[in-house]
C-alpha cells in the first residue's frame, strides 16, 4: 500500500498489470494499493494502446466471418461495416490481459504497459505545471468572447461560462485573471473588484507544537496512569453549538463521575484559562490538586496553552 498519496508510482503501475493478469476486480485492485477503485480504472482506460498501430475503423469487422469481398480498407468504402468490439474492452478492465481467449482472440486488442503510463503520467505532470492547458488559439477565443459578454453585456461570470460554454469553470477564470494570461482585468468583472482577499489564520509552526506536547500526549498520559492508576483525572472538552452562539467547557471527573459546565461566550483559550483559574481561586491548593491532577484535554486550539494551566496560583 502506497499510503495517502493520491498518485500512483512506477511501482504502483507495475503492481497494478500483475493484478489484472490475475483478473482481480477494481475493488481489490484499489484496495491493496490503497486508491480509489475508480481512480485504478480511470488509470488503465487512459493509458491503455492498441498492439497494433491501426486506426479505430481498421478493426476487424463483425462480419468478417461471413462477407465474400472482405479486404484491407473497406471499412471506408462498405456500408455494412462495424467493428467488432470486445466486451472486456467496453468497462473494466478495459484491456485484454487476463482475458482467457487472449492468444486466439483475432481482435483488436488493447494492452497496458506501466513504463509507457509513467512516462506519460510525467510528462502530463510537467505540461500542466508550465501554464494554461489551451493552445494560443483557444485562449484568444476565450479572451475575445468574455472581452465581448463583459464588455457589452455586462453579465455575471458564472452566466456567461454557462451558456458560452468556454469549457473553463468560474475558479479557473479567476486564476486565468490574476495570472495575467487573459487580457481582461479584474476591474471588468462585476463583482470580483467588491471582494477583498481573504486573510490567511497564521498557524503556529510545527516546531512550536511539537515543543508544547512533548510529554503531553496520549501515550504519556496512559504511561501516567499505569505508574500512578488511583491518580484522579479530570476529562476536559468543549461542547459547541451553532456557530457564534455561547459554546460550553466541561470538566468530566471520572472519579466520581461528576460534570462540571460553564458557559462561554466564544471558543478561545483564554475564556478556558479564565474558568480554570477561576477554580484555583476557589478551591484550596489541596482540593485542587485532588480533582484535577490530571487534566485529559484534545488537541482543541481552546487548550493550546497547557503551561498556563499547569501553572498553579
């Protein structure tokens, strides 16, 4: 299994012919790999070829083994000419390994070799990160037809990609705008100029957070208890509603089974801070500790600051 990567590898292609000679389902196929069953399929029906290098109409006809003038090329001239299609070659696997009649089949047959799908997969890969996948042809056409709806028209983005059909969505417009690669400007849009870019929450770096649960993970809290197993533990949580309504902080003594709540008015750090502070103040050093020896928090970014927490009044 290849893990969470969406691409498949030269190492996964090769696995993949060795599976299908053995006729093993898409299903199985995806799940050995670790892929979607659909993806396993899509794969094969893209990069599969023909062993011979003929045309689609220069297949073997369905009444060859019947017509009196069959000859090479008339599949152009008889009328009465079809191609004789495998049914293995209509859905998965989509090409002919596998298939038991495959040395005495006289069709034409579709085949799979992983080093061409890597190669290929490649040079996709690199095409697609160069720019635009459209020929200078088809980008002015583009450019010329929303030149003339936005211009003249006047209409929103999404109608006119929807009834010009350009082949392009409203995202890729947008990218095409910002990149500079079409001509229109983001002031000839009706409603892109009314938006300011969103701002992106800074996220603590992955040093920091690693710094902040060294000796705080779950596997040290089960180690805790092993070593000390009558220590009281306290389970805190957070248990949120709608958004922007009042959300809750609960503390779970496992002990005695006990649930404290208190209402607060956002999910920040700080209101969580506030309370448990709060319970310092009330509770002497001693009872403090004996409730809340151990605080079992998640990964909530409401106990992102377990120093302060631990720190005692």
């Amino acid at each position: 299994m290849t893990g969470t990567n969406k691409h498949l590898t030269y190492e996964d292609r090769l696995q993949l012919l060795s599976f299908v000679s053995k006729n093993y389902s898409m299903r199985k196929i995806g799940t050995i790999l670790g892929k979607a069953p659909s993806s396993i399929s899509r794969e094969l029906k893209l990069n599969r070829y023909r062993k011979h290098r003929f045309n689609e109409s220069d297949g073997l006809c369905i009444h060859a083994r019947t017509c009196p003038s069959i000859k090479r090329g008339c599949s152009q001239t008889c009328s009465l000419y079809r191609i004789d299609v495998c049914t293995r070659l209509t859905h998965a696997p989509w090409i002919c390994l596998g298939c038991s009649s495959y040395v005495s089949c006289h069709k034409s047959k579709l085949l799979y070799d992983p080093k061409k799908a890597q190669l290929r997969y490649e040079k996709l890969l690199r095409t697609t990160r160069l720019g635009p996948y459209l020929s200078k042809d088809g980008l002015d056409y583009i450019n010329s037809t929303l030149e003339t709806y936005l211009k003249d028209h006047r209409q929103p983005i999404p109608h006119i990609l929807q009834h010009t059909q350009l082949g392009i969505s409203s995202s890729t417009f947008y990218r095409y705008v910002e990149n500079h690669i079409l001509s229109i400007k983001a002031i000839d849009c009706l409603r892109k100029v009314r938006y300011t870019p969103r701002k992106k929450e800074k996220s603590p770096s992955n040093s920091s957070i690693q710094a902040i649960r060294k000796g705080r993970t779950y596997a040290d809290f089960l180690a805790y208890c092993k070593k000390y197993p009558h220590a009281p533990i306290a389970e805190c949580d957070s248990v949120i509603g709608t958004q922007g309504s009042p959300v809750l902080f609960t503390i779970l003594l496992r002990k005695s089974n006990f649930m404290l709540a208190f209402k607060r008015e956002s999910n920040d750090c700080q209101s969580v801070l506030d309370h448990w502070k709060w319970l310092q103040e009330k509770l002497s050093l001693v009872e403090f500790i004996n409730l809340f020896h151990i605080a079992l928090c998640d990964r909530g970014s409401e106990f992102s600051k377990p120093n302060d927490m631990e720190t005692l009044l």
